[in-house]
C-alpha cells in the first residue's frame, strides 16, 4: 500500500471508556468500547507505530489525567503515543511526556495568545504537534465548542513563524461522520509546507490514499477502524 504514510489508529476516552463522537459532539456518541486498554494493546499488536490518545474530558475540562494516560502507553508498547486533549500549559504538556506520551497535541492553549505557538515549540521541540481543528474556516477551541477568532491560514502561518514542526488538522464537521475527508482544506494545510497529520470524516482505504495524495505524511483513523471497514493490517502497511 502506501510504504511511507503512516495510518494512526484513535482511542478516544471519555470517563474510562473509548469512545466515537460525531462532529464532536458530546452527545453523540457512536460507538463504546469499555476496555480503552485493550484497544490499544490490539491497535499496537496489528502494527501500530502510533496510536493517538485524545482525554474528550481533558479537551472540555482543561483537568490531565497522566495517570490513565501512563497505563495506556504501557499498554501500547513498543508503538508509541499522542496524547491530546486538556493541555493548557507547557507544564500539562511536559506531564504527559513524563507519564509515557511521545508527542502531544495542542490545540486552545497554542492559541490563546501571539507567542503562545513559540513557547510551545521552543519547550517542546519534535515533541509538539499543533491542533488545526477546522470549523467553517476558523479554528475551535476547548474541545471544540468555542470558535476561535483565527483563520485556518492565520493560524498556520503563527505556527510556521513560532517554529512549529508539524500540525494536525481535524475538519470536525467530518469527525466521526465516515463521510470522507476534507481535501481541499487538507491541501490548504499541507500546501503551507509543514508536515501534516489528517483527520476527519475517513471511511476506506481509498480515503487514506486520497489524504496521502493531498500532501499530509499521516492520517488519524478511528471509527472505520473500530467498525472494520479499514482493516487492521492496514496499520502495519499491508
């Protein structure tokens, strides 16, 4: 299939339970799965390199949960993980790198102010991913229910100017949704020159090879997964 672009499988946690959402919405709730640990034990033994954490409390609350987070990378172990959701800080950020994260996903604290960008880059280095999570345009913030004040572009280019090294796009009227992905935001993303990890709306292979066509280097997967329609030797590249 595709040798160098990496499938990322999502675990998505609300309470001690991985969850799906659709768009995001709280209420919404498509799939449970009540054993997270397992999930990601089974993620990392069909060849994960990556699996993708997000704490949907953390992301609404700004409250860490290092703790769970630390279990589950024993879990995933040797693939790696994403942590994402409920960092306001670079304090939060480097908690979770403690507790077994190897990158970290930032979203509202990354902008919530002109230099809020550098202090996470310059502290957190390769570590760092930003959260371009699109709504109509403008970036949402505080687990997607507020919509910040930036442009996708604007918000970008802050990155890109701050020293940030990769970002992760999400189109969230497409989360959960198996509607496809958002390509002509994803070229908009990708085509600014920074590595990009995808999100939103994947449903087939097809899908993950229209993403990898559109220029990200990864694409985050959870639902189509979870409901087969992706296979799991699709994370070791088969």
């Amino acid at each position: 299939m595709l040798t160098d672009f990496q499938i990322i499988p999502a675990v998505d946690l609300l309470g001690d339970e991985a969850v799906r959402l659709e768009q995001g919405d709280f209420d919404r709730v498509t799939l449970r799965e009540r054993d997270p640990e397992a999930l990601v034990a089974r993620f990392a033994a069909a060849g994960a390199r990556l699996v993708h954490v997000v704490d949907l409390d953390g992301a609404r609350s700004g409250r860490l949960r290092p703790a769970l987070l630390e279990r589950l990378a024993a879990a995933a172990a040797p693939a790696a993980v994403q942590a994402s959701g409920g960092i306001r800080s670079v304090g939060d950020a480097q908690a979770l790198l403690a507790a077994g994260a190897s990158r970290v996903v930032v979203g509202t604290a990354a902008f919530a102010g002109e230099d809020a960008p550098r202090r996470f880059a310059e502290a957190l280095g390769d570590a760092l991913v930003v959260a371009v999570d699109a709504r109509r345009g403008r970036i949402a913030v505080r687990g997607w229910e507020d919509a910040g004040g930036l442009s996708v572009e604007e918000a970008i280019e802050r990155c890109a100017a701050a020293g940030v090294r990769r970002l992760h796009c999400t189109a969230i009227e497409r989360d959960g949704t198996l509607e496809g992905p958002d390509l002509e935001l994803l070229r908009r993303v990708a085509a600014r020159g920074l590595p990009v990890v995808a999100a939103g709306g994947i449903s087939s292979l097809e899908d993950v090879e229209a993403v990898a066509a559109a220029g990200c280097e990864a694409v985050v997967v959870g639902r189509a997964l979870l409901e087969g329609r992706i296979p799991l030797s699709a994370l070791a590249g088969a």
